[in-house]
C-alpha cells in the first residue's frame, strides 16, 4: 500500500516536472529571437537611420525614413477609420446584446477576427487599388483598418459590459438623454479599456505585412501622397530582407529593432493600463 | 429657465434618435464589409470557377506559364504545415494552461510568464520570418545534412517550427482561463479521496475542460491556416510536390496564403489571378469556419 | 388646501406579459413624506420607476393608465423633462467615478449640456450639498472623486444630486439598504428637512424606516395597492388584513 503511494506521488511529481519544463521552455524561442533583433538591430539605429531612406545597392548608409512615415501616416489613417466605426458598433453591441442585428454583427465581428490578413489584402486589390489604377496608402490604411475593426470593437463591447448599469440609471434619472449618458458618462468611466484595445489594435496592424502587398505596396521614396504607393515598416523588412545583399539586411534589421520597439512599448503600455483597470481583453 | 429647459429636451430628443441610428449604422457597416469581402471574393473567383471548375482543388499541377492550374500542392503545403505546427505546439500550449491554470495560477512569476507568452504573439510575423531566414533556415540545413536530406534549410519543416511558436499564446491563454474556471469543489472532492495532483489533473480538470481546450487549439489551427509573411519567407515557394514523404518534409513547398503573397501581383491574366483568388476564397472559408466553431464551444463551455 | 402633486389612477405596469403593477390608484400630496413597502416582488419599486419613466428604459416594460404630475399627464411629457422635474436616488449610491465631487452635484447641468455662470454653480453646488447635510464634510475636497467618500456620504451626495436639478419630487428606491446604521440615520433625518421643499417618496422593505421617517405610508401586495393612509393610523390599526398580517410579520 505504502509502496503504491510512494508511486503515485513520485509520479505526480515526474509530471509537474515536465508541465514546468514545457511551461517554461516555450519562453525561449521568444527570448532568442528579441535578443537577436536586439543585437542586430540596435548598431544600426542612429538619427541618420531615422532621416534618410534606404540608399541603392552598393552605396553604404540610408535609413527607413519613407517606412517611419509610411507606417506613421497609414496608421493614422486606420484608425480615423477603425475606430468610428469600431466605438459605435461596439456601443450598440454593448448596449444591445439581444436584438437581430447584434447577433449578425457579433458574428461578423468573429468572423473578421478569423479572416486571413492576406485576403483582406486581396480584397482591397479588387475595392480600391483596381479602381484608382495605383497601388495607394488609401489602400493600405484601408485593408489596416479593416484588420483593427474586431479588436477596437471587442474590447469597446466588453468594456463597458463590465460597468455597473446603476451609473447609467443614475444618468438618466436626472434627465440625461440617451447619446449624453454614452457619450458622456459611459464611455469616459470605460475610457481605459477602450484606449487598451486601440493601442492593442495598433500595436497588431503597424506589423502587418500581409494586408499592404497588394495595396500600399512600397516605395523606396519619402513619399507623404495618400493616392501612392507607400512604404511602411513591415513592407520594407520583408523587402530587404528577402534581397541579396548584406546591407539590405542590416538596414532590415534595423527596421526589424524600430518595429519591435513599437509593438513591445504598445503592449506593454497596455498591459499596465489593463492591470491598473481589471479588464480582461 | 424653465422653458429654456423644456425647449432643450426637446432639441435632445432628436439628438437621442440621431445617435441610435449613428450606432445602428455602424454596426451595418460592420456586416456590409464582410458580406463585401465574401462577394468580392466569389466573384473574382467565377472566371476560375467556369473555367477550371471544381477539379482545380485537386488538380496536381500548378505551372502558370502553360496556364495550367491545381490547388492541390498548396492544399498539402498548408495542411502539412498547419497540422506539423499544431502538433508541436499542442504539448508546450496544453503545458502552459496547466501550469498557469492549476500550479501556478496567481503571483509574480505567474503573470510574468503570461505577459511573455502573449508577447509571443506580439511580434510581428515578418520578424519571426526574417529570424527564420538567418537563423533558423542555417540550423535546419546542418540538421538536414546529417539526415541525409537534400539540405535546403526552407521547407515546410522549417515553416512548421515558426509556425509553432506563433500559434501558441492562442491555445494557451484561452487554455489558461479555462483551467481556471475549474470549480474548486470538483477538485477538492478527488483530493479528499487522496488522489494525487496528478491523478486530479487527469480525472478531473482534464475531462472538465476537454472541449474548451480542443477549441484553444482549433483557434491555433485558424491561425496556422492563414499565417502568411513568416511562412512565405521559409516556406521556399516551390509549386511542384515532391516524391517522397522526406523531400516534401524537409524540401521547399508552398501554401495556399503563401503561393498568394508570391504570385499575386504577377499573375499577369484572368484564370490565373482568379486561380489565386479562389485559393483566398478557400482559405476564408476554411478559417472562418474553424474560428466559428472554436467560438461556438468557448461560448457554450463558458455558459454551463 | 394642500395640493396633490402625484396622482395616479387605473395605472398599471408590465414587464413582458408580467403583470406588475395593477390597477394603482393613488394621490400623493405637497411636502409630505411617502414611504411604499410591501413584500419584495410587490410591485413598489416598479410602481415608482413609473412615475419618473425609468421604467420604460427596460427591453419589455410596458405602462398603461393615468399618472399625473400636477395636471400634466407623465407619459405625454418629454421623459427628459419628467426626469428633470422628478428626481431618483437609488438602492446603491452611484456616483459618477469619473467625476469629482463637485461635479458629481452638478452632473444633471453638466451633462445636459446647460451652461451657467460659474458663480450660479458655485451656488448650487453648496445649497446642494447643505441641504443634503454633506457640505461641512466635503467642503475642503470639493474636487476629490466622488467615489472616495464613504457609502452614507456617497448616499448624500447623491441626494444633492437629485437637489441640484430642483425638482418637485424625489423618489428614493430603498436608498439604505446598502448603508450602515450611522449613515441610515443620517439619511433619514434628511427627510424631516427635505420636506419642507420636495415632495419624497420612498421605497422601503424596512417596516421601522416607514413607520420613522414618512408621513402617509402605502402597501402594495402583489401589484396592487392595498392601502394608503396616514402612518400612524395603518400601524396601528390597519384597514385590511393583509397590511395586518405585513405588519405583523406573518409573511414577508
């Protein structure tokens, strides 16, 4: 009997080994790729890095300068986008989890939570890029913020699900119509968790690649024109890194270093804010 | 006063009436773009649909230049590629949720992992796929010699192994949650038989969140079926299937999100940039699918 | 002559097909205190969520009847401007977190959108928060968060809120249940004051808060209103003998 138990225990124990092996062993394909773009990348960064673009082959130097602005502009764009259309719609999931209309937008909110990011690319080809004749940052901004739509409005939804319905009664008992008690009260007492699944949002869209094949496409040029092609950072990675010669990829690994430093910030800020307020994303 | 007040309600009222329908529109919006993107795609897909017919899917060749056209090598590409990926996450993300779930569900070192583990999904595709290419693919090459392998180095085993890390954090931290859910009465009723962590771990959490765990990993699948940059840069793009079991392994293929990444902007006639978009129609289908169930079991575990 | 400023007749309320509120008829005069009980699921709290047409803002409730604020029928007014005119302290003090306490009093102008000198605010603000017997306590953190303060005084200042708005009636929905004994008493001897300006109709399960604080008392039992008379005379010698069994404890 005795013998059995010393069994079992030795077994328990054997398998919360291995449960804190595997736990803990998946950190470290993590840790070596940060560290490797961290090595590689941060020699590369300078103000000359940050302000001038890419130089030809052959010629040493240049920068990501058209991939800053690139990706700074497009971003903006999306979210100008996204974020109306995302606020609102989660307001009105929020507000009105029963009706018809909540059950096929959630739906389609899950459904566009699902959709590979290339085919949005592709779908964008055929809506805008066709259409205009030209690859264009319009294009792009647009596939971009398709992808940040389900985000902004999950995190909107459920938000403000978590707020106690007394404080939207106390509003509207004192006379407060409807658009005032969101606009004004809820939304501000759920400000937090909206802001984190922006940033959240923005954090995933500034390393997308697949979305701007098709429809930002690229440009070694400073270019700040909506209706053209555009550079961004993820763009100009997966182009340098893929070419043939040594000082593409240190400028790609620069780029890799810039882009990481943005997604990591972003989520970290997020993080904090997300702890600070209780929100489950 | 009085009247500004009443006058003012009334102006309010409109508004009121205005804002609802802001919010209704939005959301119409939202339904809009996604019934566009599945007309966009149908229809872009019809000239290949006529023409190829249904065949395509398992049509064996691909070769654009004699304007033949088979789905089939991608389809193999991204199943073997998803499915490797998924196997070897399954251990590390099933390992995680326990963890995080059972032993160590609260404290420093807890949220520490967590917040590294949802980093892992943090990082941009193009990185793990750039990493790949210098890091990864060298590694792999020696492997592949020892082997005795053509040492390509890119290739579906390649892309698996990214693949893998990628899709962890979104089985794991549905995993986690789930675990955690776990009723503590449940638990305390097989430890006051004396069972042994272990023995509760297999009898009882494991049964309890079976169904959520298997749609963690359906998520993860979702995810690994549409990956495209980190796969595109390793995968090798090769449209031909290999003859042996090995070579297709460990040998250049492509996927279906690849093939597209890769020859969309090329594809310089109707059948064949519709060839390609049907691949994305496929691969919507396919994903949103996968996604619809995986949310159709968390919704349903959530709710008993 | 006092006057009636509430007055009810064959009112009646839904939610869905459930029959809430039934048949009330009632007239509720000037400057008095009300209180309403009865047993939980009576109807009380819905019967006073009518009145100020909150109740409607739930998916599904219907009302049907009279219900007059002075001559003016409720129902054909701008719920807006009913809310306004009547104002709601509830079961938990809800104070607006995001705001402070200051603001918190003036939340019902602020939020509306109504502009006013900074010197009227002012005003308001402190003949809000005196009348509600708050001012000498937050005098000196008038720009703290509301939320900082304790349950009695969250309570209160949710009472200045209803004030600020000047209203003709505040309805109070259990407004100590969620309190401690020393804050519930501070609340209650705000009503003596408060009726010398408001007409307070309060929502109560608690027999001994009625029988304190309010001047008539109304019973509803299973949506219909059983009685309402002068509190002295329904605790001791009740008309009907359902209120009979409530006061005495036989079911609750």
């Amino acid at each position: 009997m005795e013998a059995r138990i010393r069994i079992r225990n030795t077994k328990s124990i054997l398998f919360k080994g291995v449960i804190v092996f595997f736990a803990f062993l998946i950190t470290v394909p993590l840790i070596i790729v940060l560290l490797y773009i961290i090595k590689q990348g941060v020699t590369q960064v300078s103000w000359h890095f940050l302000t001038h673009v890419p130089a030809p082959v052959g010629e040493s130097g240049g920068g990501i300068s058209n991939a800053l602005l690139g990706s700074f502009i497009m971003v903006m764009m999306s979210s100008v986008l996204a974020i109306p259309v995302g606020m609102f719609a989660g307001i009105y999931l929020s507000e009105n989890p029963h009706t018809k209309l909540a059950y096929y937008s959630g739906l389609c909110v899950d459904i566009l939570q699902g959709v590979p990011s290339i085919v949005v690319g592709i779908v964008i080809y055929f809506w805008l890029v066709k259409p205009l004749g030209t690859f264009s940052a319009i294009s792009g901004s647009v596939a971009l913020a398709i992808m940040m739509l389900p985000i902004v409005i999950r995190s909107t939804e459920q938000t403000l699900r978590l707020l106690p319905p007394s404080l939207k009664e106390a509003a509207l008992s004192l006379g407060v119509p409807y658009h005032r008690v969101i606009l004004k009260v809820i939304v501000p007492c759920g400000f937090a968790g909206i802001l984190s699944g922006i940033m959240l949002s923005i954090a995933r869209i500034i390393g997308e690649t697949a979305p701007l094949l098709f429809t930002a496409f690229g440009n070694p040029y400073l270019s700040s024109s909506i209706t053209k092609p555009m550079e961004s950072l993820p763009h100009l990675i997966f182009t340098y890194a893929t070419s043939p010669y040594d000082e593409w990829h240190n400028l790609a690994w620069g780029a890799s270093f810039i882009l990481l430093m943005f997604v990591l910030t972003l989520n970290i800020i997020t993080k904090l804010i997300t702890r600070k307020w209780n929100i489950q994303l | 006063m009085k009247n500004k007040r009443l006058d003012l309600s009334y102006s309010q009222m409109k508004w009121e009436t205005i804002f609802r329908r802001i919010l209704i529109f939005m959301s119409i919006v939202l339904v809009l773009i996604v019934i566009g993107i599945l007309i966009t795609l149908i229809m872009e897909s019809m000239p290949s649909i006529k023409s190829l017919g249904i065949g395509y899917l398992w049509g064996k060749v691909w070769d654009p230049v004699s304007n033949i056209y088979g789905a089939y090598p991608f389809l193999i590409g991204t199943l073997l590629t998803s499915f490797i990926a998924l196997i070897i996450s399954i251990p590390f993300s099933y390992a995680v949720s326990i963890y995080l779930g059972e032993y160590n569900p609260k404290g420093w070192l807890s949220n520490l992992l967590k917040n590294t583990i949802e980093l892992i999904a943090a990082v941009p595709s193009i990185i793990y796929g750039f990493w790949g290419l210098f890091v990864l693919v060298p590694i792999i090459r020696t492997f592949e010699a020892k082997i005795g392998v053509a040492p390509y180095g890119i290739g579906i085993f390649t892309s698996s192994l990214i693949l893998a890390v990628m899709i962890i954090p979104y089985a794991a931290s549905l995993g986690i949650t789930l675990i955690r859910m776990v009723p503590s009465p449940l638990k305390e009723g097989a430890y006051a038989l004396g069972a042994t962590r272990f023995e509760v771990i297999r009898s009882v959490i494991m049964p309890f969140t079976r169904s959520g765990l298997f749609a963690g990993v359906l998520l993860s699948l979702g995810r690994a079926l549409g990956e495209t940059m980190a796969v595109t840069m390793l995968i090798g793009n090769t449209s031909t299937l290999a003859h042996t079991f090995k070579d297709l392994i460990f040998g250049p293929s492509n996927t279906m999100a690849s093939v597209i990444a890769n020859e969309f902007t090329e594809a310089d006639h109707t059948v064949y940039l519709s060839a390609l978009i049907e691949l994305g129609l496929v691969l919507f289908f396919v994903t949103v699918v996968i996604n619809l169930i995986g949310k159709r079991i968390i919704t349903r575990f959530t709710n008993n | 002559m006092e006057h009636t400023v509430v007055s009810a007749s064959k009112f009646n309320a839904w939610f869905g097909d459930n029959h809430v509120v039934k048949d009330v008829s009632i007239g509720i005069e000037k400057n008095q205190v009300i209180a309403v009980m009865g047993p939980s699921g009576c109807g009380k709290t819905t019967f006073l969520r009518c009145i100020n047409r909150m109740h409607e803002l739930i998916p599904g409730a219907t009302a049907k009847g009279s219900l007059k604020l002075y001559d003016d029928e409720v129902y054909t007014m701008n719920p807006i401007y009913v809310r306004y005119k009547i104002g709601m302290v509830f079961q938990r003090p809800n104070p607006f977190p995001n705001l402070s306490i200051y603001d918190n009093v003036v939340a019902g102008y602020k939020l509306n959108g109504l502009k006013m000198a900074k010197a009227d605010m002012d005003n308001i603000v402190e003949k809000s928060l005196t009348s509600a017997a708050l001012w000498k306590e937050v005098k000196d953190s008038l720009h703290k968060k509301g939320t900082f303060l304790s349950g009695g005084q969250q309570q209160r200042l949710c009472i200045a809120r209803a004030i600020a708005m000047e209203p003709e009636v505040i309805l109070f929905d259990e407004p100590t249940s969620a309190l401690d004994p020393i804050s519930t008493s501070s609340v209650e001897q705000l009503f003596h004051e408060l009726k010398e300006k408001y007409t307070l109709i309060i929502v109560t399960h608690n027999m001994q808060q009625a029988a304190r604080v309010s001047d008539k008392t109304a019973f509803f039992y299973l949506g219909e209103l059983v009685e309402f008379d002068d509190t002295k005379q329904m605790f001791t010698a009740p008309a009907d003998v359902r209120t009979q069994n409530y006061i005495t404890g036989r079911f609750s």
